[in-house]
C-alpha cells in the first residue's frame, strides 16, 4: 500500500492549462483537473512540511515533464476555481511555498478569498494574486464563476488584507460578456476597485455556452439573457453544442470599451499583457537574496550532449 494510501491522502491532481510567453521567458498556468472523490482530510497539513501525494509532488511532476520537453516555467499561474463551497484551499500555500524554494515566481488566479497560511505564503515567497470578478451582485458572480466564488465585494475586502502583508494584488474582471457588462456595470467595477486602492485590473472576454446561459436565467431578466446569447448568434440555444465565441470585432469593441472605462477612474490596465503579471512582479529585492532557477531535471542528465 503507497504512502498516499496510509496517510488517508490521494494524490493532488494537477493539470497543464496551457503554456504562455513571459516578459522574461516561460511560463505555464496549472489548474486541478475537477473536483474528485477524496477523503475528508485530504488537504490538511500535518507532521512535515510537504503533503503525502500533495501539490508538491504533482506540481514537481508537471515542471518536470514539461522541462525535459524544453521548458522552462519560470512563472507558475495557479488557476484556482469552479472548486466546491468550503473546499481546503491550503495546498496552495505548500506550492508557492514550493515554486519560491525553486526559483519560480508564483501567480495565484482566484475568485476566492485566500486563507491566512496562503496569503503569508505568498507574502514570503514573493508571489501576486489576481482575484477574479465578474459581477457586484452576488448571484451573477456565482452563476458566472461558480457556487464556490465569493462575492466581489468580500475579495475586494480582502484583497486589503492581502495588500496590508505586502502581496501585490491586480483583479481580472473575465468573464467580460455583451448585455451584461453595459456602462452601469462597468463603472460600478471600476470604482469598487479603485476605492479598495488596487490599481492593476485586466479584462478577458468569456463565450457563451449552454450550460451559462441557463446559469444566467437563473439570476437574470429573460431579455437580458436572450440578447447575450443574440450577442454570440445563438438563436436556439438548446441546438447549441460546445462554446460560443464572441466575434472578433464585437470582442475587440467590448474590450476597449471597458478599458475606457476603467481608465476614466485611474486603472491600469493590462500591464503587461501576459498572465505571469510581470508588473506585480517583486522589483525592490536585491538579486542575491532572490533564489535563482532550479532545474528539476537530474544534474548532468545531458551533460555528455552539451559538451
């Protein structure tokens, strides 16, 4: 019987999202592949630092693989949600914890507010978290992110608590839908993020699926919900298989409008425009107190082809 198996733990499972380009080279954002059957202590930390089958081992084994293909992740986004209410989110402290120890800058993507352990994990480690928010109300924020997702107006809140420990935080409003996000919308946003004195948001434009628009009926006016899907073309949205995108010129429009919006209160938008946040990125740290790139390769494996 494996060591998981014992300790009441089943390996963590972690997926490749998908690999990106940084200001400064690679990186890649890592997601859990679903909610699974585990045990009820699954996540809890107890006896040494790393979890039994833990993030640390799945996360090691992704950047592994990924390095010996050519990679080299040097920023680490950490994509959490569509997760269940009250699930244990203190892995994620053990893999900043783990990513810093290893010379990768850890990116934290949440709709939830972080415990305690993470936020001091990420303070230590120098990683930034961008908090995810669709919605002011409530009910459209959990239709749209997920019955896990807290309230815009509670991660505002705690992204001063988050500010207060020194983690640089930025807000990714996504997902960015025609109808939904008219001006009033928009500018309610953008000035409930100015006043929780965060600067950096970002936007990302969603699709349509069936699945979110009858998430969407729930909480919305018929007609509102009907002219979002009219947005994507979608007429008969039973007859409609997969995900929707929006048209290229229609997203470029939504886009810059609510950039204008957000820059007629004094956001920054975009940055840089990568996920890895390059511009939340620690700036103040001396180079030698910063751990440098660690390969998770074996020393030497390629030793006799380098020369």
């Amino acid at each position: 019987m494996g060591e998981a198996s014992k300790s009441a733990f089943v390996p963590l499972a972690l997926r490749v999202i998908r690999g990106f380009s940084t200001c400064e080279g690679q990186g890649v954002v890592v997601g859990l592949r679903g909610s699974s059957v585990r045990s009820k202590g699954a996540f809890s930390c107890s006896g040494a630092g790393a979890l039994p089958g833990s993030a640390t081992s799945a996360l090691a084994s992704l950047l592994r693989e990924r390095e010996a293909e050519g990679h080299r992740d040097h920023a680490v986004v950490l994509e959490l949600g569509g997760g269940e209410p009250g699930g244990d989110l203190r892995w994620v402290g053990e893999a900043i914890s783990w990513l810093g120890r290893h010379g990768r800058r850890g990116i934290v993507r949440t709709d939830r507010v972080l415990p305690r352990a993470v936020v001091e994990a990420a303070r230590d480690a120098g990683a930034a978290v961008v908090l995810r928010v669709a919605s002011l109300d409530p009910s459209v924020q959990s239709a749209l992110l997920g019955p896990a997702a807290d309230s815009a107006p509670r991660l505002l809140l705690g992204a001063q608590h988050l500010r207060a420990q020194g983690v640089p935080v930025a807000v990714l409003i996504a997902p960015l839908l025609p109808v939904l996000h008219r001006d009033a919308e928009l500018e309610g946003l953008a000035r409930s993020i100015a006043a929780a004195d965060l600067e950096h948001v970002a936007f990302a434009v969603g699709g349509w699926s069936l699945e979110r628009h009858r998430a969407l009926a729930a909480v919305l006016p018929s007609s509102d919900v009907a002219g979002i899907a009219r947005a994507f073309r979608v007429y008969e949205p039973g007859d409609v298989v997969g995900r929707v995108r929006l048209g290229a010129r229609e997203a470029t429009l939504l886009h810059r409008h609510a950039v204008r919006v957000a820059h007629g209160v004094s956001l920054t938008v975009g940055g840089c425009g990568c996920d890895a946040q390059c511009t939340l990125a620690p700036s103040s740290a001396a180079p030698s107190s910063a751990t440098p790139f660690q390969s998770l390769l074996a020393p030497d494996l390629f030793g006799s082809l380098t020369g």
